[in-house]
C-alpha cells in the first residue's frame, strides 16, 4: 500500500465536527429517559438504548485507540458488552452499565479520539487513518446507530421534546418521470464517505422505464385497505402470506383505527394518518403487494439509482438527489429535524426508505472494506435493498448510492416505497 494520506487541518476540523453531530443524536435520543426504559429491549430485533449509546463509544475506542493507536483497553470486560458480534442482543439489558457510567465513558474515548485526530501521523496501523478513514467511518456508523435508537423510541412509544408540528399539504396527482433506456454506471468507487458494498462501480444496460415523481402516499394505503388489498391473495407472494397471517398485518405498524379515523405513532406522539404523507413503516411484502394492486411494480436499484443521481451521457452522477453540495439538504426531510413525516415531495432523499425490487448483493468486484462484518453477512439472498434514507437519517447516508438492506418483513424502520413500470 502508497503511504497514507493525513488529513489536513481543516479535514480535521470537518471530521471533529462529524463526530460532534453525531454525538449530539445519541444524546438527544437517550435524553429524558429512565434507567429502567434506557435498559430495556422494547423488541426483540433490536437492543436497549443504552446498548447503543455504549456500543458507539465502545467501537470508537476498539478502532481509533485500541487499533489505529495501539493503546490497550480501558475496561476489558466492556468487549463482552458492546461486541454486536459475540453479546447476544436478549443478554444485553442485564450487564449494561448505568447511564451515566455510559456518559462518563464516552466522553473519555471522546476526548482521546479528538487527541489521535490531531496526531494521525503517529498511528500505529497508517491504513485505518488514511484519509481520516476511522474517523469518518465512526461518525457514519453513530448517525446509522442514532437512526436505529430513533426507531427504537418509536416502539417504545417515548416521543421526542421539541419537535415542529405536523405538516399538512393538498393531496396531488402522481407524476411519472420517463428515463431513457441506455448504459449506467451503478455505485460508486471513490466517495469517501461510500461503505464497501457501493463498490465497484459498474455499467449496466438499463432499458426504458418509467419511475414515479413521488413516493406512495397514505391516501393511496388508504385506498390499498379500504379495496380488500390486505386480504386478497392473488396480490400477494407465497411469502408475503405466510408473513401477513404471522404478523396479522391489516395496515402499516403504528397504525390504528380510532372512533375518528385512522392515526399514526409518530417520534411527535400519534397524529392522525395524513393522505398527503408518504406511507412508512410497511414491510418489503406490503409493498410488493401495493405495487401489483396499483398495476405497477418496485424499481430496481439500478432504475432507483439512475433516476436519482441522473447521467447525462457520459457525464457525473449527483451525489444526492439535488446536486453535489451536502447544504442543498434543506428542501429534503431528513436528520431527524421534524421527528415525522412530511407531505409527499420529488425528493428522492428523505422523508422514508424505498423499497426496492432486488436483493442485497455484492457488486461484481466487491471486496469487504476494514469492517469486514459490515455488509458480507448480509449477502443471504433474503435481504431486500432500500433507497434514499428516511426523515431519521443523516444527510451522508442519504446519498444516490448509498444502499441500505432490511429482511423483507421488517417494519420498524420508516419505510414505503415508489413505483415503477
Ligand atoms: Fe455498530
């Protein structure tokens, strides 16, 4: 390997303040909690909050100090704790340490992470530092651990303070986007925030089609319920039956049918289900099965991604969906800025995760990044490919290429979808 690139001073600057951003969700997503509700594994898929919020700290301290630098542990049996790989999640509540204890301990790994990013050219493994990797890699890995504990309050049904109120718009018409046929490079080589499975990139032959301007929105799940779409199994898969039976699925998770109407769980508290919002929290089954009763079907990836990025013949692809400049994020609903959907726009960023039609695989030339548990596991044939980020997200895991991969039944995460044809 070349000699690592240090990153220069105002790189630094850039990448402290990633992590600083990231550490101020993690906060806010632990504030206000009890330490009994902290501790607590609301469901069983996912881990207590408190997990999270050591289990971030943990990985800084396991990558920037322990490897990167060479320094030795600063509590062993922590390894046991936060190691998603070896602590089994239904364990975890039991010999996680107390809130506070978790703020103590992160603010130590903090304070000596920030020191290492001033002195990268001592690093013991030059690799894990090239470019400022680590860091960046850690800041995107707290901002994908606060969009989970987002996800994990909604469950627990413990809404976030200060949040703006809900936005309401007109119902409109949907609008479809005609995409020229032709060749398209898919993922991305060099994005220095891209993880391992946006790699390599690779042209693909697209044919002509047709992909809607907007996501689905609750007035048409509406319509989808009220036309029997739930009990109908000729929409459905063999899977999405068996799936629906299990879970007893008659609307999206968080919906239910009060006195006055429909109403939603929202990070806000429940609000009634608006018909100008896009439709969340429906499994990959949901959406398939949406998308054959509307006489349209998912996008591909590759179909999801050359409507969102563009490529004028030859020509660059967009990192986000608005351009290259991460500040043109303020049209798109994401960052956990207004805790809820907002009405349907063009956006292809923000608001809820598209399902896509493809499952989750390795593009041709893949080969795992320093994290080598980070996508390969994943790589099962069952995981189905979402787009685009959803209000929770962070802008720099909301770009064109970013590919995010759920099990076809998940719902947890705000997630709809936009068709095809
Ligand atoms: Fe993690």
């Amino acid at each position: 390997m070349s000699a690592p690139l240090l990153p220069g001073a105002g790189e630094r600057r850039a990448l402290a303040d990633a992590l600083e951003d990231a550490r101020r969700s993690t906060r806010r997503l632990i504030e206000g909690l009890g330490e009994d509700d902290a501790r607590r594994q609301w469901d069983l898929a996912f881990s207590p909050l408190s997990w999270h919020a050591g289990h971030v700290a943990w990985q800084e301290e396991v990558w920037v100090l322990r490897r990167a630098f060479g320094h030795a542990p600063i509590d062993p049996r922590l390894d046991g704790v936060y190691d998603s790989f070896s602590s089994d999640k239904p364990s975890r509540g039991r010999r996680l340490p107390s809130l506070g204890e978790i703020r103590a301990y992160a603010d130590v790994v903090r304070t000596r992470v920030l020191e290492a990013l001033d002195r990268t050219g001592a690093a013991r493994e030059p690799d894990l530092v090239d470019r400022g990797w680590c860091f960046r890699f850690l800041a995107n890995h707290e901002r994908q651990h606060a969009e989970t504990m987002a996800v994990i309050r909604l469950l627990a049904g413990r809404p976030l303070e200060g949040l703006p109120p809900a936005m309401s718009a007109a119902p409109r018409e949907r609008g479809w986007i005609d995409v020229p046929g032709g060749r398209f490079v898919l993922g991305a080589d060099d994005d220095p925030d891209g993880w391992d499975n946006e790699r390599r990139a690779h042209e693909v032959e697209l044919p002509r089609f047709r992909i809607a301007a907007a996501p689905v929105t609750n007035g048409e799940w509406l319509a989808f319920i009220d036309a029997g779409g739930y009990s109908d199994d000729r929409l459905w898969s063999r899977a999405g039956i068996a799936w629906r039976r299990a879970v007893r699925a008659m609307a999206p998770l968080h919906w239910s049918r009060e006195r006055r109407g429909w109403t939603r769980r929202t990070l806000a508290g429940s609000r009634p289900v608006d018909p100008s919002h896009p439709v969340a929290h429906v499994s990959w089954f949901e959406a398939a099965a949406f998308a054959r009763w509307a006489g349209a079907r998912l996008p591909t990836e590759a179909e999801w991604e050359r409507a969102a990025a563009g490529n004028d013949a030859g020509g660059r692809k967009r990192r986000w969906p608005w351009g290259d400049d991460p500040a043109g994020v303020s049209a798109a609903n994401l960052g956990m800025r207004a805790g809820d959907t907002t009405p349907c726009s063009t956006d292809f960023a923000g608001n809820v995760w598209e399902w896509t039609a493809d499952a989750f695989a390795p593009y041709p030339g893949f080969t795992p990044g320093h994290y080598r548990g980070y996508s390969a596991p994943w790589f099962d044939g069952r995981h189905r490919v979402l787009r685009g980020g959803c209000h929770l997200t962070h802008a720099a895991l909301a770009r064109t290429t970013f590919r995010n991969w759920f099990e076809p039944g998940t719902r947890a995460f705000p997630a709809g979808l936009r068709l095809a044809s």
